[in-house]
C-alpha cells in the first residue's frame, strides 16, 4: 500500500538521507530538482547509488521527458526500480520505452491542461500504474490558486478515471512546509477525495500522511463485516447506520490493504 511518497534530489548529499525515511515510497528526482548543469552527473549518482544499496521502500526515479529514453534505459537495469513520467499528457509521447515501462512500475504525473483533458487515455494504458497531479506546474501555467478548493475539478476527474481503470492516485504535494494546519486540511481534502496517497517533499509529513490514509479502524470494520456475514441479509442495520453488500466490500479492500502495511 503506497500512502506517503517523497521525492528526494538526485543529489549525494540527499540521497544518503533516503535510509532514514518512514514513507512508503522514494522518489529520486533527476528533473526539477537538479540543475541543468547536473543532470547527466545525477543520472551517474543515481545509478550507482541504486545499484549499491538495497532499500526497504518502493523507489521510483522521476526522468526527465526530453532525455527519459536514455535515462530509462540506463536505470533499467537495476532491478526493481519504478519510473515517474513527468508532464504526462499523451502516452505516444513516451512510447519508444513500452517495452521498458511493462517491466516496471510507472507513474504518470499530469501536470497541464491537456492532461487533464486526456484523463481517459492516461488511465486506461496498460503500463500506466498510476497516476499523480502535480498542481504547482499546473496552477502557474493557467495562473490560478493552489488551494484544494480551487482545483476540486481537476483533482476529482483525475481520481475518477483512476478508479475506473482501477489504477492508483496520488495528490499533489504540499508545500506548507510551516504552516502545520494548512497542511492537514490539504491531505484530509485528498483522503476525502478518494486517493490512494499523496506525493511529499518535506520529511516532517510522513506521519500524518500515513497516518491519514490508513487510519481506519481495522478491528471496528471487522466487526461490522462478520456481523454482516452471519446475519445473512442484503440490507442490514448496524448500531443505527445501514449497510448494504457494496458498503461490506468497499470495508473488506481496505482491511486487505491495510493487511499488507
């Protein structure tokens, strides 16, 4: 189950920090994070920082999309190693890798306009694993707010062809690195939203966030389901609440998923 993920530059200072993180998954960034200058340096760092240690998180490398063929060709090699695929908008745009991606785990990462607008053909690739928004790009370029208000919209279309493709969805990051109460409303909006996790950039965010998407009361929902099986019937009422067959499933996936935390 993938709740926090965080992205680290590609940076050697950083990447020996990558150890000590709690989140469920790291993602190395080549792109933003790392100066132009840098870049073929950093895909170097990377690599044999990947290939000398084995780490107990999912890790994904976020390339760059004007040189993520030969990125992705170089890193794949390494063994279980994810790709984030940035300014994703349409899936030919990163087809001379499909042989590649089908062997990994992918995460396409709208950022634009058009992506949205391209929702149904993202969702649906077959090597697309997942899918994350990426606001900060996406606000600045239609110059709007980035508030979990302003972009209900966007987000919502995302999670709702994500959940029809039955792939993962992850929110964007916050970047209230101070402002602690801000923060939480923007993950609790995300929870609400029906995300699978949320991206990260500061380590100071782990714990709520995975805390906010796994906080369920697995003993509670338990109680309810078995109630639900021995009595037998379509429709049952429970201490006042009625549950129904597609509310007993949706309880049983995430006793399963929290299974596997």
């Amino acid at each position: 189950m993938l709740r926090s993920l965080i992205f680290v530059p590609a940076k050697e200072k950083m990447l020996q920090k990558i150890s000590n993180m709690e989140a469920d998954a790291v993602i190395i960034d080549l792109e933003d994070s790392v100066e132009d200058a840098d870049k073929g340096n950093a895909l170097i760092r990377v690599k044999q920082y990947l290939s000398a240690n084995s780490l107990s998180q999912s890790v994904y490398v976020r390339l760059n999309s004007g040189n993520y063929e030969e990125e992705a060709k170089s890193l794949s090699r390494i063994g279980n190693v994810g790709f984030m695929l940035p300014k994703f908008e349409d899936v030919r745009a990163y087809s001379k890798c499909e042989g590649i991606w089908d062997a990994h785990s992918v995460i396409a990462l709208v950022e634009t306009p058009m992506g949205i607008v391209n929702m149904n053909s993202i969702a649906s690739c077959s090597w697309v694993d997942a899918v994350a928004f990426g606001a900060e790009d996406y606000t600045c370029m239609v110059n709007m707010e980035n508030t979990p208000g302003s972009l209900y919209y966007q987000k919502s279309r995302l999670n709702t062809y994500c959940k029809a493709y039955k792939k993962l969805s992850f929110d964007t990051p916050s970047f209230c690195v101070d402002d602690y109460e801000k923060f939480k409303k923007e993950v609790d909006s995300a929870v609400s939203l029906g995300f699978s996790g949320k991206l990260l950039i500061h380590p100071k965010h782990i714990e709520y966030i995975n805390q906010a998407f796994g906080s369920c009361d697995i003993p509670s929902l338990k109680k309810i389901v078995d109630q639900y099986d021995e009595a037998g019937l379509a429709v049952l009422v429970i201490e006042g609440r009625v549950y129904e067959k597609m509310h007993i499933d949706r309880m049983r996936r995430i006793i399963k998923e929290n299974s596997k935390i």
